[in-house]
C-alpha cells in the first residue's frame, strides 16, 4: 500500500487484509508507525465514493491523534480495479476529519493511494 500524506510519501511496511461476506478490510502501517485503514463492502470493481449510500471508509491514525472519512465526515473515494476470494487491487483518495477524543486536529489529505493484497 502506498499513498501521499498532506504531500509527503507513504509506503507501507506491514499490511493486513481481511475479505469475507463482501466485507473488505485493509490497513497499511508505515516506518514512521502512521496507519491507514480502508473498509467497507465491496461484492464487485467499482468505485466507491464516501457518503450515505456507501459503506467505504477510511481511517488515518498518527500516533495517539486519528482522522476517517466516512459516512458524515469527510469524503474521498475508494475504486476496487479486481476483487476476488483471494486478493485485491485498487486506488483510493480521501480527505479526513479529525475523530473527537484525539489528539488530532484539522484535516488530512491523503492521495495517490494504491494497493495490491492478498488476502
């Protein structure tokens, strides 16, 4: 998984992806200990915008402060290239907001993102 952070790159060292009942679940963490997780159902390609007719979401989380996009915070847009019982392929953009109870603050933007899993 590999993504741009607010302009600076990310690649991840450690992955872990999950697909059951059309429930895909990703996360990617860095050397600098920074973790995205992308989730959602996904049954088939496509793309898969946040928001209130979509179950795609997106998590950022540095350290003790965390970000998502999600269904009311948010926006970005997950698109799933191949799916199958055994892998996934895909790009993803999102912008997120800050999650109450964190140390977080203002929005992150990531871009560019790109995975290739197998589960």
């Amino acid at each position: 998984m590999t993504a741009t952070i607010d302009g600076g790159s990310f690649s991840a060292v450690a992955i872990a992806a999950a697909y059951s009942g059309g429930i895909m679940g990703l996360g990617g963490t860095d050397s600098q200990g920074r973790t995205i997780g992308i989730g959602g159902q996904i049954t088939a390609p496509g793309t898969y915008p946040i928001g209130p007719t979509s179950s795609a979401n997106f998590s950022l989380t540095i350290g003790s402060a965390s970000w998502q996009a999600a269904i009311t915070v948010g926006s970005g847009t997950l698109t799933v290239t191949s799916i199958s019982a055994t892998g996934a392929k895909g790009t993803f953009q999102f912008i997120a907001g800050p999650v109450p109870g964190t140390t977080s603050s203002g929005n992150r933007n990531v871009t560019q993102g790109a995975f290739d899993v197998t589960f």
